[in-house]
C-alpha cells in the first residue's frame, strides 16, 4: 500500500515538475521509495519556487560622443529710451596724458594734440526734452593756436545714478554751424562714466583765419548715443578765443598814419593813396561793423553826443576828417596869399597855382575818403537807435559829401580856373624852348604875345 501510494504521489507529481535537473527525473526513477518521495516532495517545492520566482536585470550602458562647438552670429538690441534715467550730468575734467599717447598711438597721430579743459568741475545738468542739451565752457585758447588747426582732445565725465550709462558712446562730433569734425578716436570707461574723443579740424579749420583783432568762439556739438536708441544726449563745449590785443595794434597802426601823413607834405599824392590802401586794408581786417573804420585818419576823440555812446567813434571819426581837410585847405590858402605877395599876381592865379596836381590837398582827401564812408554808413544804419537824430543828420550829411561831391568840385574847379594858368604855363615854357620841338603852339610867340604876358 505504502508502495503504491508513493508512485500515485510521483504520478501526480511528475507532470507539475518544471525544473530540468537530470537528478529529480533520475529520483523519480528509483528502486526506493521513501527517497523518491522525498526528493520529489523537494523537486515540487523547488519547481514551485522557480515557477512563482521572477528575476529581474537591470543594465546600464554608457555611450561616449565626439561633439564640437559651433559658433553662431547674433544681434543684440539694447533699447534705451525706454529706461532713459531721468537725470544725468556732464562736466569737462582732465584728460589723462597717458590716455592722450595711447589714443594718439592708435591713430598715427605725429603731433599731440591740445587739450580741452573745463572752467568747473560741477557737473551741468540738462532740461527735460526729446534729446537733452548740456553747455560746458572750457578754458580759453589762444587765436593763433587754433588758425593752425591742431588736434583736440577732451574728457566727458557722466553722472547719473543708473546703469545705462554702461551703453553710452560719443558719435561723431560736428561744430554747431554743421560743419563735421573728423572724430580720429574716441575711448571710454567699463562704467561709462567718462569718454576721451580726439578730433580733428575740419576743412575750413576751427575758426576763420580773419579777423584776428576780434573775439571769437569755437563750438563743438558732442553727441552721446546709448545702444540702438540713437543720441541720448547732446554736449555743446564752447571754447572760448580771445583776439589779439588791441593796444599792439592800435600802435602800429597810429604810427604808419603818422609817418604817412608826415611824407604827404613831400610826396603828395603817393602817400595818400597809400594810406587810403592801408585805413581800407584796416577796416576789411576787422570786418566789425562797430570797430571797422570807427576812427579818422588823425582822430582828435571828440565826444559828441554821449547819451549814445555807440555812435560816438563814428561822429568822432567824421567830424576830424572834416577839420583834417579843412586844416589843410587853409594851410595851401595861406601859402597861396604868399605866393602872391611875392610873385605880384592876382589871389585866383596863386591859388591854382598852389592847388595845381600834385597837391596836398587832394592825396588827404584820398586818405580820409574810406575812413568818412564807413563811419558814414554805419551812422546812417544806426540813426533810429540814436538820441541824438538832429546831430546824426548833419554829420552823416558832411561825411557823404566829404567823399563825394567835394573831390568832384573841387577837380571840376581846378579844371576851369587853372586852364588858363596851364596854357600859359606851356606857351611860356614853348617860347623858350624848352618843350620839344615839333609841339604845336598855341599861339606865334614872334608875332603875339602869351595870354597878355610878352615871350622871352
């Protein structure tokens, strides 16, 4: 019984079996019993645990791959009028000179250029606007320092409590009369908080080589841009120059009339002319309607009319004129009323004589004619700003005729009065023999007489 319910356990037992272990068929197999059945009860429980068992892998694999950068272009906008700070200053401070060899170095630059400093170091803050203006005054330079044309360099400090100033730059500077600065190099700091520009003259230069006696001035428009937002700020540096001095000029110019005046008493009408050159020469230089001309050939510093103290040169100008003429006039009359005590003829011959070319006369008023026009002309433009009307009418009246109508009547009658002198001058001097021969004679010394004096 025992043997024949172990084989019903291993027939029932065997088709269950799952495991491929040659031992468990091999047992099932066997001549005993008892180990058959323990062995199989083992080979069911070891096939139930493998049958109900599941086994997991998990692998994991690391792959390597050559991979290069790759570089790639891009625009960066950076809009600043959308965070435009509401309040920034600007002042003109030193220009480091190392900074000046550095920049100079960079652009070839054979000579240094000449540095811009400014009168304060207080910043100028601008007016709320579209585009903001800031105006810096520097220190003044010298006339003939800028008729050279040299290079200038100037610092622009910033100040403002915002980041912006970071994407400031200085574009291209022009003078504010629009002519374009050549902008040669510009640098500036990390923060922005300051920007050194060198630029160069342009065509014409920085200021007009003319007048020199004049004061003038040099402005330059800086423009100061922030990213793509276009200028964000415009500086206007004024550099002050001042003329040459006055009193050099002034001295020169008293001599050269003196001695000209002087050598028109033995030259005659030569020195007048030339002195005429140099008072027009004069008034051209100065190109200054208020000083061009506002002064006579000898002026005596009249003070007529004070209470228009901007008309005074001009009254003052034309009045000494007049009395320079007039003096000189009376000084050939009183020769004339000597010439004829002496010679014994009539006052009208003497005085042709005396006033025959060349003359003294005529060469000074030659010499007073471009000094009476100007002062003439800007008394007249002048004359509804005047207090003194009635005075300005008279003397702008003696100044036109002084350059006009006098010279002309007063060749007109020489020409009429001294004809007659002339022609008996030449018959005379043709009676004697002097003139050449074959000059046609006005009348037969032989058989008349000259003009009612007998030919010797």
């Amino acid at each position: 019984a025992e043997a024949s319910h172990g084989r019903k356990c291993c027939q029932q037992a065997t088709p269950s079996t799952v495991s491929s272990d040659p031992s468990s068929s091999l047992s099932a197999s066997g001549n005993t019993p008892s180990r058959i059945l323990s062995r199989t009860w083992w080979s069911l429980a070891a096939s139930s645990s493998l049958s109900s068992a599941r086994s997991t892998s998990l692998l994991t694999t690391a792959t390597l791959t050559d991979s290069r950068w790759t570089r790639t272009k891009s625009v960066t906008q950076w809009d600043c009028s959308n965070l435009a700070p509401p309040t920034i200053g600007a002042a003109l401070a030193a220009v480091n000179a190392s900074l000046i060899d550095s920049v100079s170095s960079a652009i070839n630059n054979s000579t240094s250029p000449f540095s811009i400093v400014g009168t304060t170091p207080n910043a100028s803050y601008p007016a709320r606007g579209s585009t903001p203006l800031i105006f810096l005054n520097s220190q003044s330079i010298e006339r003939l320092t800028l008729i050279d044309g040299p290079s200038l360099a100037f610092n622009v400090s910033l100040q403002s409590n915002t980041f912006q100033l970071v994407y400031y730059y200085v574009g291209n500077v022009s003078t504010v009369q629009g002519a374009s600065a050549v902008t040669a190099a510009s640098m500036r700091s990390e923060d922005g908080m300051w920007h050194v520009a060198i630029v160069k003259p342009p065509a014409f230069g920085w200021v007009p080589s003319l007048p020199v006696l004049l004061d003038a001035e040099l402005n330059l428009l800086v423009p100061l841009g922030c990213g793509d937002s276009g200028t964000m700020l415009s500086v206007v540096v004024t550099v002050p120059s001042p003329g040459i001095p006055r009193e050099l000029a002034a001295k020169v110019r008293s001599g050269s009339r003196a001695t000209l005046i002087a050598s028109l008493l033995v030259t005659g009408a030569v020195s007048g002319s030339v002195l005429g050159r140099i008072v027009a020469t004069d008034s051209i230089v100065l190109c200054d309607a208020a000083a061009a001309g506002m002064s006579g050939v000898v002026d005596f510093n009249l003070l007529i009319c004070a209470a228009s103290p901007d008309l005074v040169d001009a009254r003052s100008a034309i009045v000494s004129n007049a009395v320079l003429v007039a003096l000189v006039g009376l000084l050939l009359m009183l020769l004339a009323a000597i010439w004829c005590a002496v010679a014994g003829t009539t006052l009208l011959m003497s005085t042709a004589d005396i006033f025959l070319l060349p003359s003294t006369l005529f060469p000074i008023m030659t010499s007073v004619m471009p000094s009476t026009a100007v002062a003439t002309a800007f008394l007249v433009a002048r004359v509804h700003t005047s207090t003194c009307v009635g005075v300005d009418a008279v003397l702008a009246l003696i100044g036109i005729l002084l350059v006009a109508p006098v010279p002309l009547a007063g060749f007109a009658l020489l020409w009429g009065a001294a004809h007659d002198s002339l022609d008996q001058v030449y018959e005379s001097e043709t009676c004697r023999g002097v003139l050449p021969t074959g000059f046609q004679l006005l009348y037969d010394c032989e058989k008349t007489k000259c003009h009612g004096s007998t030919c010797n």
